[in-house]
C-alpha cells in the first residue's frame, strides 16, 4: 500500500510510522507540488485538506482513502471525492485542549487588562489607578458551536465558577453546560452573555451568520472571541461595530481574508486582539492527528471496526 502524505511532521512521527506499519510503504512531502509524481501511487493521501483539488483526486486514479489532519474541511472538493466513493476523515478533536487554553488566555488577557500592565511596566508607570479588571467569577460565557472544542472551554469555565450556555444544532444537553440552546434560538442567547465563544466551522449555514444587528443585542461589555472560521462574520462588518464600541472588545484568531492584509483597520484598534489562526497550534497538534490515522488504518486495512471522525461527503463534515 502506497501512503502519501503532502505534510511533513517530525522523524520522530515519521519513524513511528514506518515502525508500526512496516509492511506499508510512505512517503512524506512538505507540499502537494514536491508530491505531484507520486500521487497516481498513492492509495491514501494524508493532507492539511488545503491542496486537494478535482484534479488532483483525478490523477489519483488508486486512491481510496484522504487523512485530513486538521479539522477544517471548507476547500475540501467534496464532489469528486463523493463521485469516487473516497473515504475522508479527519482530525477533529484534537484541537480541544490548545484551543481552549487560548480561549482562557485571551479572556483573562481582557479581564485583567495585561496588555495595559505591559504597557505601564514597559514606561515604569506605577498607577494603579489606570487599569479597571475584572472578576470572571459569575459571569456567563456563551459557546456557539458546541463540539469538543466547546465541551473542553465548558469543563474549564466551571472551574472559574462562570454560567455556561451553549448553542449548536440540536440543542441537545452537553456536559458542564448549564443550559443548551439551538442555532435557531441564537438571537435570544446573544445578550445573555458576558463572553462569546464562536467555533462554528464554515458552512452554507454558518458564512455571514453574525450580522451587525447581532451585535446590537450583545452587551456593551461583552467579550466577543471568534477561534472557529472567519466567514462568520465580514471584516468589515467587525470594523464598524468596534469603531462604534458595540462591545467592549473582540479576539480574533481568523478573518474573512488570511493572512488580515497589513494596515487593516483591525490590527490598530485598541479594543480588538489579532493573532494569526494559531490558536490551535502547539508542539502536540501533529502527534494528536497521527494518531488518529494510526487508529483509522488497521480499520482501512481489515475493513472491520469504525472509523475515528468519518466524514459524510455530502453534508461536509
């Protein structure tokens, strides 16, 4: 069996590879265009999922299985790997525990003004007039999109002592969630919160869903963090509510156009954080999403068992 992978993660992963499944054959590439003549071999891809095209599913004429090893799945093309019957999974899951510390670092970020501590230490300024912190002790923190992700801010958020609401596309009860709402019922949630939380993936559903009048019955002093995908919500749309001060801040890790083009208005308003879409990126993401394909390849291999993060190709995820 042929296994291409147009990601390259350490020796330490690639050795663990070729140890455990000695009897198969990998290769690993940095980039899909260093992978180009291999790819009518492969019979599994392993991919960030962001360099599959139809073409290159076409040339691809053995392949039967796609590793994407990360969790977006929004330039995946799903049609030609639907018409021949492929199987894709993915890395869902692994990104709970970095993205949750992220969240929690960013809240805390506000909530006890470092960035203004940083700043007076740097003038040797001794103030304490000039910060305003406050507790998270009892506020409410609303997760929309609640997965894994969401279950792992949940868990951490009771340990601050803080109210927890959540939406996703049920409703259904979720663990150290105090009460669920559905995407339906997202407007009654808005202005409950202190903190928001979006992990909403990119969707037909989920592009452009937060408008400005969203944030209109958002508190003023709301905390508005969006880790999940950028087309939530358009930049523009963003510039406008945090010029007018609709909320007191917004921590953006992702935007409608990546990298955010320089001497975008976002980048110098003091009421908004920029990071460049790593809040799930530390030393253990490649571990955790080779993992999963050391779980998903006895299954592919035997054809008995269940695949870890099936993808249904027609829905998208």
């Amino acid at each position: 069996m042929f296994i291409l992978s147009t990601v390259k993660p350490t020796d330490t992963i690639i050795d663990d590879m070729k140890s455990t499944f000695s009897d198969e054959t990998f290769v690993f590439y940095p980039s899909m265009n260093e992978a180009y003549e291999d790819i009518p071999k492969a019979d599994i891809i392993i991919t960030l999922g962001e360099d599959l095209t139809p073409e290159i599913i076409e040339k691809a004429s053995h392949l039967k299985w796609v590793m994407v090893v990360s969790a977006g799945l929004e330039r995946m093309p799903f049609e030609a790997l639907d018409e021949r019957g492929i199987i894709v999974t993915n890395a869902r899951g692994i990104h709970k525990i970095p993205m949750a510390e992220y969240t929690f670092s960013m809240i805390l970020q506000v909530a006890r003004q470092n960035t203004k501590l940083y700043e007076l230490e740097k003038k040797q300024v001794w103030d304490r007039t000039l910060v305003r912190t406050f507790e998270l002790y009892g506020k409410t923190l609303a997760i929309i999109g609640v997965g894994a992700i969401g279950g792992e801010i949940a868990r951490i958020a009771k340990a601050f002592n803080m109210n927890v609401i959540g939406v996703n596309t049920s409703g259904n009860n979720q663990p150290n969630i105090d009460k669920m709402y559905s995407i339906s019922q997202l407007e009654d949630v808005l202005g409950l919160a202190d903190v928001i939380v979006s992990i909403l993936p990119s969707t037909a559903e989920t592009k452009h869903l937060l408008a400005e009048s969203h944030f209109d019955l958002m508190k003023n002093s709301c905390i508005f963090i969006n880790i999940g995908r950028g087309d939530l919500v358009k930049d523009e749309v963003l510039v406008k509510v945090m010029e007018q001060g609709k909320i007191h801040h917004a921590v953006l890790d992702v935007f409608e156009t990546e990298p955010l083009p320089e001497n975008h208005p976002l980048w110098s308003m003091e009421n908004v954080t920029v990071t460049p879409h790593i809040s799930s990126i530390t030393k253990n993401y490649m571990p955790r999403a080779f993992d999963i394909f050391k779980e998903n390849l006895p299954v592919f291999k035997s054809g008995a068992g269940e695949y870890v993060n099936l993808i249904d190709l027609k829905r998208g995820y």
